[in-house]
C-alpha cells in the first residue's frame, strides 16, 4: 500500500486552472485580482454558507438538491443571497462559460454576510449586501483515489450536537473539520474519521461515510452529519436497486470488521477506504463489488440527469 498522501479532493494538475476567470459580485476577474475585503464577515468571522457544484455534458449535477441546501441553510442564519435561483444558476454557468468548461469542472459557490462597517461580530454591521464569489475549476479525481483507497484515523474532534453548530450548516466555519483533518494527518493518514457525540462513527472531515457488511449498506443516521447530496443518491439508489441500506448508529468495532467501505462527495463521488486505524478493510486497497456496483449505478443516474 502506498504511503503517498492523498485525499478525497486531489486532482490532476490542470493548466488551464491558471488562468481561471473567477466570479466576484457579478464580475468576472483572474483568479490574481479577485479578491475580497478584509472587512467581509466571511473572511473575519467565517460567517457565510457554501456549496460544491459538479460539471457533467454541461449541466451542474443535481442542482435543484444543492439550491435546497443553500438556501435553507441561508434563511436558518438570516444571510439574504440576493439572488433566485434562477440567478444563481446563470451566475455559475457566465462563469463556466468564461473558463471554456463543459464538463470535469468543479465549482466552489460561496455566499457570504458581505462587508462589515467594524470589525466585530454583530451581523447588523455587515450593512453593504451579501458578497458572491464563484471559483470554479477544471477538475477530474487523480487515479490514486480508486486505485489506493483513502486511509482514515480514527479522530478526538467529534461532530458537534445541532445547539452548538449543526453540522447540516455548509457552512464557511469549518475549523472543526480542519482540526479533524491535522489530527488525521498528525497520526499518518490521509483523513480523519469523526464520531458523533455519542462516540457513534459519523462522518469524515470532508465526505460522508458508508461502510458494507455482509451485503448490507450502512452509514450513520445523519443526526450528525452534512446532509451530503451524494450521500441521499447513493441511499436512494441502494433502495432502488435492491441493496439493502441502513442510516443507524454503528461502532468502530463494526466498522473495522466490514468487507468494504467508502466515502461520498461531489467531487470524488464515492471513494474508497484503504483502511482505518491502520486496519485494512477488505483489500485494503481497491472497491469492493459492491462499492463498484454503486459507482457504476451513479455513472447510470449522472449519465441520465445530464443528458439533453
């Protein structure tokens, strides 16, 4: 197994990346000269809501499902977007269109409070309108990720309960997440694993988690978890297609013992685990048949929402 540092997000190198046109409150400037001020709110207190869009034929993948996401999550905070939905999608496809992408693009949509009048906390400074930036990139998963698998470690940072800050906030405070991913990192793996409040498994610090055993699918019961869009497709195709799938509480004991296990994202669709804490699941390696069913089921459901 390789000892390489990798993650569900690495990517192979682009050039075209280098000169990206990236969408700032309507312009569109080089990746260089867009810039936000160090008044924003997001920049000063991490206080605004994002989502991660993929490019296939042309059109975002289930973008209705990530509007849903976006917008909820902005009413429960009072962040006014500005922006229908309508507007949003033309603001992200003048910004593909300006990058020549079509499709292996990903995108960053970022919205937040907009700039404050005084460097504090109160929201009712951030007075001048939200600030919109979308960075989108061409972006395809490197071959690593299915080939070697992702290896986690079991973290202390755990998924905070709801009254703290729900984890089903996209939300641009993610230093949780960042500590996770240092702990992770600072124990020899690639991602860190991360337990509910009850020392339940959870989630990773970027993906959601999914582990098979005995044929069956199981993830959490997303009480604590992003309430990821890959993550309700892959449950919703398991339900569809015969694959028995349970969202419940498991342990680590049960998750070391699975055939198989894997993570969803928009960006790596589902990824595979190498191991945990040191501990192979399955090969160790490569999907298992029934991750590479499941993957194969997305390519299908992609395939048919993209095409026309």
């Amino acid at each position: 197994m390789t000892s390489e540092k990798i993650t569900t997000h690495d990517a192979q190198d682009d050039p075209r990346n280098r000169d990206l046109k990236v969408y700032v409150n309507g312009a569109l400037l080089h990746r260089d000269e867009a810039v936000v001020s160090v008044y924003d709110s997001g920049f000063m207190l991490g206080d605004g809501m994002w989502e991660g869009l993929r490019l296939y034929n042309g059109k975002w993948a289930f973008f209705e499902e990530h509007m849903d996401r976006l917008f909820e999550s902005c009413k429960a905070v009072s962040l006014d977007i500005g922006m229908s939905r309508k507007e949003v999608l033309h603001a992200v496809n003048q910004t593909a269109a300006a990058n020549g992408m079509t499709s292996d693009a990903h995108c960053r949509l970022m919205i937040t409070r907009g700039v404050k009048v005084k460097p504090f906390q109160h929201p009712s400074l951030s007075r001048a309108g939200p600030t919109v930036v979308i960075i989108a990139e061409h972006s395809k998963p490197t071959s690593n990720l299915q080939k070697n698998g992702i290896r986690l470690a079991t973290v202390p940072q755990v998924r905070g309960l709801p009254m703290s800050q729900d984890a089903k906030f996209n939300s641009h405070s993610k230093l949780n997440c960042v500590i996770a991913c240092l702990q992770a990192e600072q124990a020899g793996a690639d991602e860190g694993l991360m337990l509910d409040p009850h020392g339940f498994v959870n989630t990773t610090n970027a993906c959601n988690f999914f582990i098979v055993r005995r044929g069956e699918v199981w993830t959490s019961t997303g009480d604590y978890c992003m309430n990821g869009v890959t993550r309700q497709k892959i449950i919703d195709l398991c339900r569809a297609n015969g694959v028995p799938v349970y969202e419940r509480n498991f342990s680590l004991v049960q998750a070391y013992g699975a055939e198989e296990a894997f993570l969803t994202g928009t960006f790596g669709a589902q990824t595979p685990v190498a191991e945990i804490d040191g501990k192979p699941i399955g090969s160790g390696q490569t999907a298992g048949p029934v991750t590479k069913r499941l993957q194969s089921l997305y390519k299908q459901l992609i395939a048919a929402h993209t095409s026309g």
